[in-house]
C-alpha cells in the first residue's frame, strides 16, 4: 500500500465517536484504521487525531522524564561535585531538547512508530562506576548513541526480539514489575520515616491499592496516574507531608560551550581517548539493555490493542535509531541523559489504547511547559506522586503483562529461569541467558528451538551471551568477582 493509498484509507475509514456503542470501541476503531508514514511527515488532523485519553501518557511521561533524568544527572553530579543547581539547569535543558528536537518532531511527525526517546533506568546504578573509571558523560553518550545507532541500522534490535519466547520475555516483566514495585514502597516509607510518619506511606499505599482495584472493575485503568497521583498528593499533604515548590521559571542555558566547559557547565572540558576507552564496556551494556526492554515495550502494545493494528505497533529498530540520534544530539549539545525507550510514555499509552503520535506531540508540549515554568519539576518529583505514579502507570502493568504472556504453552520454565538469573546477577544477564536456554530447547518448548536454525538457536544467542558476560565481568557486574577492567586500567 501506497502512503497516499494508506493516508487516503485512514481518511476514509475514519469514523465520529459517535457512531460506537462505546468509548472503548472508537478508540478500537482508530487504531485499526491508521497507517503511520515511516519516516515521512504525519500530520494531525489528516494522519492521527487527538483524543483526551492522549493526555494521560502525556502527563506520566513528563513526570516520568522529570524524575529519571534528575536521577541520571544526579548520578553524574554526585561523584563530580556538582551541586542540586546544576542538575536542576541540566534536567531543564534535557527537557526542553527532548521536547522540541525529538519527542515532537520524530515520534509526533517523521515516525509515529517510533516511541519516545526516554531515559535508561537500569543504567542508573552503574553511572558512579563510569565516573570512577575515568569516564566522562559525553563520551559515554556519543558511544552509546553510535551502537545503538549501529544495532537499529542492522535490524539487531529486532532479531534479538524475535529470538526471545513468550516465556522469557513473560518471566523478565513479572521480574522487573515486582522489583520497581518493591523499590518504590521502600522509597515512600523510607522518606516517610525520614520525618517521623511512617503511616503516611502506608495509607498512600493502601488507598493507591483500593483506587487501582476499582480502576480495574470500572474498566477505567487508564486514569491510574492521574488520578493515583492526584490522590497521593492530597492524602499525604492533609496528612502533614512536607512540600514547597522551589524551582522558580527560568530558561535553561542552551549554549553547548557552557556545558563542555573546562570552568562551566560539567567543568570537565572534551572528553579525550582514555575517556572513550573507559565507558566502552558500559556503553555496550548500555545498548544490549535496549533489546529486552524495548522488547517488553512492544508486548506491551500488543497485549492492549485490539486485531488487526499491526501498523501502529513500535518498530524496535526505529525506536533504536531515534533514541541514538536524540542521544548524540542530546549529549553533543551538553545534556547528561541516558537516553532508552521511553517506558512511563508506551505503556499508560498502550493502556488507554492510543497510538505514540498524538500523545508525543502533548508529551512535548508539557516538557516544555514542565521546564520552563519550573514549579510542576517539585511537584513530579515529590516521593508519593513520583512512587504512586511509577507503580500504577509502569510496574503494576509489567506485572500484569507478564502473568498473562505465561498462561500458555510451556511458558513457566522459562519464566522461572529468567527471573532466578536475573535476580542472581541483573535483568541482561538473566535475559540472554534464559534465550540461550530456551532456544537450544533445554527449557521451554522443545518444539520452538528446532524452528530456529543453527544461527538462532545457538550461534546468535551463544555470542551474546559470551559478550555480554564479559562486558560485566570487566566492569565488575558478578557477585564475588572484582571488577576486571581495574586490573587493564592505565593511567
């Protein structure tokens, strides 16, 4: 099909609210009817439109944003010295980029297919490691964004998909759902205690439990964040919760010569090759990261849309590559984000049945409303509305998806495998291994591996394994072992 024949189809094929039964069939419809450019202008109005529901990723993710980004930096801005007013300006600049370069542009317009490029979570921990190694935040963003760059090019990202069971991808969502969830209640009632009133972090909990609950039987899921966040805020403020906003307007300092500057900015100058040499082992397990998660980003829509939306669907690849571009963009111009697909945004979205395009071009609008106004950047921040907020909009529905994709076929093995490795070492390590197991037909179906061929069953899987194992053997990533990267270091 034609873009003119597809763009002339979703015209055409289009139907007013007004002719359904429900809510819940119109928005069927319009994933149904859509047929996304790829890499060509997509207009509102004549290619997707807005709907209200587009509002509620919009809001998770620019909390979302505001949070991993800050986190990211602060990350950086702890072992440098750096003080909270520079990660304030940074996390400022990061949105306003994200906002106008990317988020918009890309996602809203050149390729609705293409998710937001968001932040990389996981990589959090490993950030003050880059920092005693003798990296620097531009020269890992640079190598991060030329792999990932490579790897979307190549259809890897995709391949590495299709290489992972429904059971190994069921068993790492149950993992990493139930993990965020448990972080985040110990996050609440660790800030909680920190003033003397525990039972704040309960009753949020408790009442965010019995709000979800009826969210589900109301079929209404979709509201858990706003709705979840809104009613954080008001119990644990009426309950004597501190807050004050802080974070006055401002406009953040766009000049990439300030940030790269050896006395302003990170006050680290341009990174040399020692730099480039030391982030090489994080950068690689930085990009072997995306696959699973990007993966479970994916199944995530495909489990919430109706039939016959294929062409709505993220395509992994090109969610690589824009995450690389707005990487090395992001990072030359003096940003500390690592950059990943954007979970917070993908998964409320897929749950209100909306496609990426609509929701992106509003993600972007409040980024920049977020960043420049100041105020909102406390307000997501705030422990219950940021905790709440992750965990019914982002965890909860990992969970979620995970039992479901493991009610099937022999799933559980796989499942079971790849949650006991990933809580051994990490979610990379228990990934690739567990598809390394599955696809030679140890675990799991017997039946799946024998389709594989030689080159998925054991070659691809067997290589990714042996790399990704000394990646994070070098990096000290393996309980009891030192770090192998100390003992090469030259000064």
């Amino acid at each position: 099909m034609t873009d003119n024949n597809a763009n002339d189809s979703y015209l055409s094929r289009r139907k007013p609210s007004s002719e359904f039964s429900s809510r819940s069939d119109y928005l069927n419809h319009e994933l149904q009817v859509m047929a996304p450019r790829r890499w060509k202008p997509n207009l509102p109005f004549r290619d997707y439109h807005f709907e209200w529901e587009d509002m509620v990723p919009a809001m998770a993710a620019t909390i979302g944003k505001v949070v991993m980004v800050a986190a990211i930096v602060a990350a950086f801005a702890g072992p440098l010295g750096l003080s909270r007013e520079f990660i304030t300006e940074n996390v400022r600049f990061e949105l306003v980029i994200a906002a106008l370069l990317f988020v918009i542009l890309i996602s809203g317009f050149l390729n609705p297919t293409s998710n937001l490029a968001g932040t990389h979570g996981p990589l959090i921990p490993m950030i003050p490691l880059v920092v005693a190694s003798g990296g620097h935040p531009m020269a890992l963003g640079i190598m991060i964004g030329v792999l990932g760059f490579l790897l979307g090019i190549s259809r890897g990202g995709s391949l590495l998909a299709r290489l992972t069971s429904n059971g190994v991808c069921g068993g790492l969502l149950l993992y990493l759902g139930f993990i965020g969830i448990t972080g985040q209640i110990d996050r609440l009632f660790t800030w909680a205690d920190g003033f003397g009133k525990g039972y704040i972090a309960f009753v949020v909990v408790v009442i965010t439990i019995v709000m979800y609950a009826w969210l589900e039987h109301v079929k209404m899921r979709w509201l858990a964040i706003p709705l979840g966040s809104a009613i954080a805020a008001a119990v644990a403020f009426a309950l004597g919760a501190p807050f004050e906003f802080v974070t006055e307007p401002g406009i953040p300092n766009m000049n990439p010569g300030y940030w790269w500057g050896e006395t302003s900015g990170w006050q680290l100058g341009l990174p040399d090759f020692h730099s480039f040499l030391a982030v090489a082992p994080f950068a690689v397990l930085a990009v072997a990261m995306w696959s699973p998660d990007f993966l479970g980003h994916q199944v995530f829509q495909k489990l919430n849309y109706p039939p016959k939306t294929e062409r709505v669907l993220m395509n992994i690849d090109d969610t690589m590559v824009s995450a690389s571009a707005r990487q090395m963009v992001g990072t030359a111009l003096g940003g500390g984000n690592i950059a990943s697909s954007w979970g917070t945004y993908i998964v409320p979205a897929a749950i209100a049945k909306r496609p990426i395009a609509a929701g992106a071009v509003l993600t972007g609008i409040l980024c920049a409303v977020t960043a420049l106004w100041g105020y909102p950047m406390d307000l997501a921040v705030w422990p219950p509305v940021l905790s709440v907020a992750l965990m019914v909009g982002v965890f909860l529905p990992l969970l979620e998806a995970g039992m479901q994709m493991t009610r099937k076929g022999k799933t559980t093995e796989s499942a079971g495998i790849v949650i006991f490795s990933s809580a051994l070492v990490n979610p990379v390590f228990g990934w690739s291994l567990t598809v390394l197991l599955d696809n030679l037909g140890l675990i799991g179906c017997k039946e799946r591996g024998k389709e594989l061929g030689h080159v998925g069953r054991w070659i691809i899987p067997g290589l990714v394994f042996v790399v990704l194992c000394a990646v994070m053997l070098a990096i000290g990533m393996f309980p009891g072992l030192p770090p192998m990267l100390e003992t090469f270091r030259v000064d």
